[in-house]
C-alpha cells in the first residue's frame, strides 16, 4: 500500500480515533433526537441545532445527505410561522 494509506490506517486505531467516533455518536444522537422534536414542533433551538450539525457533520460523510437536509431544515425553521408554531406547541 502506499505509504500515505499506511498512515490513514495507522490514524484509524487508538484511543483517539474511538474518542472521535464516540463524539460522532453523540452528535448523530443530538441529530436525531433533534429531527424528532421537529416532527412534533416542539424545542425550536434543539431543532434548529440539529439542522446546522446536520450539515457540518463530516464524520462518515453524512454531510453529503445532511447538507441540503440541513439547509433545508434551516430555512424553514426560520420562516415566521413555524416559529410561531413552535411557540404555540411549547
């Protein structure tokens, strides 16, 4: 193999890569728990989060379907009267 993917493999091991990995779970969990508020208009800020991690979520490349997912999300979370949906629903 080339010596650049030896030292891709070699970063794939170790303490630092599951430490890497275990924030991506985390940040997947916040995404989804974020989308399910979403779906029940409920906790704006928690939904609006979730958008934006959803596009610069790069663990995985997730970002290549969280991105225009995100921006989607992102603009009509701000349109006037989701947020008053979401203010009614709270």
């Amino acid at each position: 193999m080339p010596d650049w993917l030896n030292e891709m493999e070699r970063g794939s091991r170790g303490i630092v890569a599951a430490l890497v990995q275990v924030a991506f779970v985390i940040v997947n969990g916040v995404i989804i728990f974020g989308g399910a508020m979403m779906i029940r208009v409920k906790l704006w800020g928690l939904a609006f989060a979730a958008a934006i991690l959803a596009m610069i979520n790069f663990g995985n490349c997730c970002c290549v379907i969280g991105m225009p997912i995100g921006i989607w999300s992102v603009i009509i979370l701000n349109m006037v009267d989701v947020r008053q949906a979401f203010a009614n629903n709270q």
